[in-house]
C-alpha cells in the first residue's frame, strides 16, 4: 500500500515539480514559525550611538562573548558583540572612550536587555558582526572569502 | 605530527599498571587478582571504518567552519594502511587518499589516529564504544573537529545495496556570493537500488528562512563510485535535496555525506527508513531527544524528553536550552504540546509546544521509524536540528547506569572545543575517567585530562538529571549537565553552565 501511494505522490510531485520553473520542488507542507523573545527580529532594528565605558572581551553575561558598554545620551547600553576572536582578526578594537556607532536589536534577557550588534562603527572603522538575517559571522565569513585569498591566508604547510 | 602518537599505552593506565604491580608484593603464592582482561587494544580496532566530523579551522586568520567524511583502514596492529577522505575547507573540496598512518587503542576504549595524505598528517583522538564505532575528535592545532565513525561493512559498497526509504538529516552553512548562512535540511527519499531517487522530501531552514517541505529536483541521484579508489571504500557521488554530495557507505542501513557544493558546507548522514505507512499513531510513547545548533545570540543547544499520546497530543515536556550561556528550563508555566504526521504516509510531521511563560518551541521531523527520528527547529531566528528516540518506559537508577561509558562532546567556551573521553560510573552514581580536550582558540590540545563528577537522577530517572563534572585541567573546571536518559546504553547532555555550551552523548562499552 505504501508504495503505490508513494507512486501516486510521487508522480504527482514530479507533475507539479514541471509545471513549476521554480529553482526549489513543489512545496507539500507550509512551515509553522514562531517567534521567541531572544530572536532578533530586523524589523526591530535600531540605531544606537554613544561613548564605550568599558570592552569585556569574555563576559560573564550571556550571550558569551566579547560586549561592551556604552554610554549613550540616556543611559548605559550592554552591546553584545559576539567571539573576541573575530574582532581581533578583523583587527578591530574597541576602548573607554571610543566614540561609537552600532546598528542591531535589543532583546530581553533574564538579566535584562541585551543590544545584538549587527554593525559595529569606531570611527572610520567599521565590521559587520552578524548576517543581515542576524546571525553572527564568527564562524562563516570566511567561506565567502574568494578562494584563492582563502589559499593565501590558510596556514603555510599546514595538512588538511 | 602529534607527540601522542607515540604513547602505544595511555599514561593513566601505565600509572594503573604499575600500581598494581608496586602493590602485588612478593612471595605470596596466592597474591592480588590479576587485573581484569582489557576490553579494547590495537586489535579491537581491526578493519575498515567510514568517519565523518564537523567543526572550526583557521582560515584567512578566521575561524571557519568546515567537514569530513572518509574511510579508514585498520589492520589490527597499529597501522592505518589505506583510506580516501573528502574535506569541505574554506580553500575548496578535496579527495585525498591516505597513504598511512598509525593508531594506538588503550584497554579503556580510548586511543589517538594519525592518518597521512598529501598535504600531511591529521590527528585524532577515539573513544570506541565497541569494536564497531565510536568518538573521534581532531587535534591538530587550529583545528578542532568532532564526529564518530562505524566499522564498514563492503559487501554493501554498491548501488544495489543502497535500496528503500532513508531519512537524513544535514547541516552547515550555504554560501550565496558574499552571503554565508547557517543551515540545516532535513528530510527522506526512495532509493531504487540503480541509482534513482523518488519521493524526495525534505525541508530547509536557511538562516532562519523556511523552505516548507520541498519535492526534490528532476535530477536527483545516487552513485556508488566505479573506480578503483572510490569503490575500495564505499565512497559515492550524489544530488539530492538540491545539494551536491559525497558519501561513504557504512551499511546499507547507514550512510554518511558531506557536501561537496563549495563554498557552501554540509555533513550528515541518512538511515533506513522503516518500509511502513507513517500516520499519527507512529509517534506514541516516550521520546529523549537532544538539538543543536545556531541562534541570533550564537550556538544553541537543548536536550530533552517528551511523551507523545498517539493522538496527536505531547505531554510530559522537558527540556533544558543553552542558547550561548542563557539557560532555559521547561517546563517554565503550563506546558501543552500537539503534532501531526503526515498525510502522505511518508514520515514527516510537526511537532509544537508551548510554555504559558516561554513561549512556543516549533519543529517538523521525519520518522526514521515509530522509535527514531530526525528534526529540525522551525522557530523564528534559531537553525538547529538533532533526532529524538524512544526512550525507555521503566525506571531508571544508578545501579542499572554503572558501567564504562565513552563520550563525545562538542560546545564552545566561548570558542571552539570539542571533547573525546571514557567514564566508569559507580552504581552510587559516581564516576571517574579520562578525555581529551582541544580548545581551538588557543590552538592548545589537552590529553589524558582525569575527569571526576556525579550522576544524580530525579525521580524515575527519565526526566532532567543532573551530572557534574571535575576536570583537572589547568586551571581545575567544572561542567555541569543535564542528562537525559534514552536507555541504559544511551544518554543524551545538555551543558547549562552559563559560560559554556556543551551538547555532547554517552554511550556504554561491553
């Protein structure tokens, strides 16, 4: 029984799959998505400014990684910036004093409310820290760096 | 290459030996008991293996995501004698044959590989949970990588062989130009046995963008190599999900794959799907489950157990979340659940629960049968997937868990670690042992770490059970788990330190 009903969908997924020049098959199920309070939603995107108070480049504070404080015209922002290892291979520093520019979302923790940046400015210095969907970039960049710079920066010598 | 290597004999237990040996005193007739027969040696590891790991490299001074699947052999003696890999590195994809290498399997399961091909030598360390598989963890410096491999059977290296329903589960990240997203897809087809695909579902979640179940592609396929090489070791080419592929053959139950799609990178593996119509009584009983993967605020992982009515109804939710060093335990209010299967009888489903004050957990999933399957989170800006089982329906307790264990862990601190290790655990609950550790930031590698702790289980055992661990690195950590148990061979951890995630399993050896 199973099989002919696997012919039956089967055949007509591949009519469907035809008619449709879609670069994806035919779509069977809808996907059911619900939002938590942690997601960073870029609708809510915003727009902060202001002087850093102090860079923890391991905080105690989730999310893990490096955040910093910034003192903005109304009050004191946690900014969580993701791996420290990541700014520093970017070469990118922050210090008490930094005039800064972040664009992200703020979300709620249990602690409080935690400001996800996405972009990070210092100066004229600036590097994109999470995907515009606002996922962090730590551990993928680098695969869309071009093959051959790839090459290049990998380790001399080193076996894969 | 990797000092370690050259130890045939872990130090801990050179350090037992001796012991033993210091304490047996002299003329005695009667004397200590001889130590206990050694459960696993260079011998135990003795044939052909198909690995396959994920983790972090240094690329272009980044860390970078990258995999490998391949095969290995072992021929009983401490020799790695031929193998072929396939490597998704952030300079593209190869096919590397092995050329060599050594290995040394101490009597507690654990050991350490090296394999060499043309660029070099890899290490690894091992944890066998039996002569057929276990643990493998990469610790080479800048490099960190976890996985397991699975004895291969041959006879099964063939396009016949590859015949019936398979469910799979992948992950990685797709490159679109200059776009890199975390992703997972999971789904199942038909395989003919020549080499065609049919009834291929599966569903993606690309950065937190849902595909809705998916048909395949026309074009879809599968084939086992043909050459000399590949055919030796169960490696085949294959399309299927809209992804290009690798795999290796363990059995004709058990493929692994990687994606050969660069700059995009994805491993997983497929099972046999149980050849029966699917419909919402499949899903009934006692499940533990565990999921990792990405979320806005960095890696996430949660582990868990629920009981599905089969009706359609989920209750008894438990579940203990790291979303990168913020914890969640549900339930946190009022937990209801409900699922669907499938109406075309071909084992996917949703599955959803929602906390009065957490809110709503989505997943879809597809049944490998009534007691297994893959799935993959659905929620709003969270890429994760894993598999749930069922979990046994008697009490457990300390007593029915003592035994040796072998496990693999994988998490960040806040970077990456992967770790590979063997336990003893007492029928009080406590345990002793040993891993290895490779931090991949500080391209340190940490071998022979004793690791101390103690399982508590509450209640019956089959909820949320606490397990700490002490290891003597330096300085001295702690990691603090929830287990849940799938069965006395099996449990599933969740690290809920806050500075820490840690996803990782535990299997029992004979």
């Amino acid at each position: 029984m199973k099989h002919n009903i696997r012919k039956t969908i089967g055949s007509a997924a591949l009519a469907v799959a035809i008619l449709l020049p879609s670069a994806s098959g035919a779509q069977q199920r809808n996907a059911t998505v619900s939002s938590r309070p942690i997601a960073y939603d870029v609708a809510r995107e915003t727009i902060i400014r202001g002087v850093v108070i102090s860079y923890t480049e391991d905080s105690s504070e989730p999310p893990m990684g490096a955040h910093v404080a910034v003192q903005t015209g109304s009050a004191t922002v946690d900014v969580h910036l993701g791996p420290a290892a990541y700014l520093r291979s970017n070469h990118f520093s922050l210090s008490a004093g930094d005039p800064v520019r972040f664009v992200g979302v703020s979300i709620s923790t249990k602690k409080g409310n935690v400001f996800l940046a996405r972009l990070v400015q210092n100066g004229k210095q600036a590097l994109a820290l999470r995907s515009p969907n606002g996922f962090l970039l730590a551990a993928t960049a680098a695969r869309a760096l071009p093959q051959a710079a790839g090459t290049q920066n990998v380790q001399k010598g080193a076996p894969r | 290459m990797n000092t370690r290597m050259n130890r045939l004999v872990p130090l801990a237990w050179l350090f037992v030996a001796f012991f033993a040996a210091a304490c047996g005193g002299g003329g005695s007739s009667s004397g200590p008991p001889p130590p206990p027969a050694a459960k696993f040696s260079n011998a135990t590891l003795a044939g052909q293996y198909a690995l396959s790991m994920t983790g972090t490299e240094l690329c272009a001074g980044q860390a970078s995501i990258f995999s490998r699947a391949g095969s290995f052999i072992a021929d009983g003696n401490g020799h790695i004698v031929g193998g072929l890999e396939d490597i998704n590195v952030c300079t593209g994809v190869q096919t590397l044959s092995f050329t060599g290498g050594q290995y040394s399997v101490g009597p507690d399961g654990r050991g350490s590989i090296s394999l060499t091909n043309n660029t070099g030598t890899t290490t690894y360390s091992i944890a066998l949970s039996t002569a057929t598989q276990g643990f493998i963890g990469q610790t080479d410096a800048n490099t960190t990588a976890s996985g397991s491999f699975q004895r291969q059977n041959p006879a099964a290296f063939a396009n016949a062989a590859i015949n019936g329903g398979y469910v799979f589960d992948f992950k990685g990240a797709e490159v679109a130009g200059t776009a890199v997203n975390v992703a997972s897809i999971v789904g199942r087809f038909d395989a003919d046995g020549g080499g065609n695909v049919s009834n291929g579902l599966f569903d993606s979640n690309i950065a937190g963008t849902l595909s809705g179940q998916q048909t395949f592609l026309p074009g879809s396929f599968y084939k086992v190599d043909s050459n000399s090489d590949g055919s030796a070791f169960g490696r085949g080419t294959a399309h299927i999900a809209g992804q290009d592929f690798a795999f290796y053959i363990v059995d004709a139950t058990r493929v692994k794959f990687i994606g050969t799609g660069f700059p995009s990178v994805f491993i997983g593996e497929a099972f046999t799907q149980q050849n029966i119509a699917f419909n919402v009584a499949s899903l009934s009983g006692s499940y533990a489950f565990s999921i990792d993967g990405t979320s806005s605020s960095g890696p996430i992982a949660a582990a868990g157990r629920f009981t599905a009515d089969g009706g359609g109804n989920v209750t008894n939710i438990v579940a203990d979340e790291n979303n990168n060093g913020g914890v969640a335990l549900l339930p946190n209010g009022t937990l209801t659940g409900t699922y669907t299967v499938d109406a075309n009888q071909l084992g996917g489903g949703t599955l959803t629960w929602t906390d009065s004050k957490a809110g709503t957990s989505s997943f879809i999933f597809y049944l490998v049968s009534p007691t297994q399957a893959v799935f993959q989170e659905t929620d709003s800006q969270i890429v994760s997937d894993g598999s749930f089982s069922a979990q046994t329906t008697s009490s457990i307790s300390t007593a029915a868990l003592a035994g040796d264990y072998v496990f693999g862990w994988n998490g960040i601190s806040p970077d990456p670690e992967d770790f590979i290790g063997q336990l003893t655990l007492t029928s009080s609950g406590t345990f002793s042992g040993f891993m290895d550790l490779n931090e991949f930031t500080s391209g340190k590698q940490f071998f022979d770490i004793p690791v101390k702790g103690s399982l508590a289980l509450i209640g019956d055992g089959t909820q949320a059970n606490t397990f700490k661990v002490d290891a003597q690195t330096t300085p001295p950590s702690t990691f603090n788990f929830t287990v849940y148990v799938v069965n006395e061979n099996t449990l599933l951890l969740v690290g809920v330190d806050t500075n820490r995630l840690v996803i990782g399993t535990m299997r029992r050896q004979p």
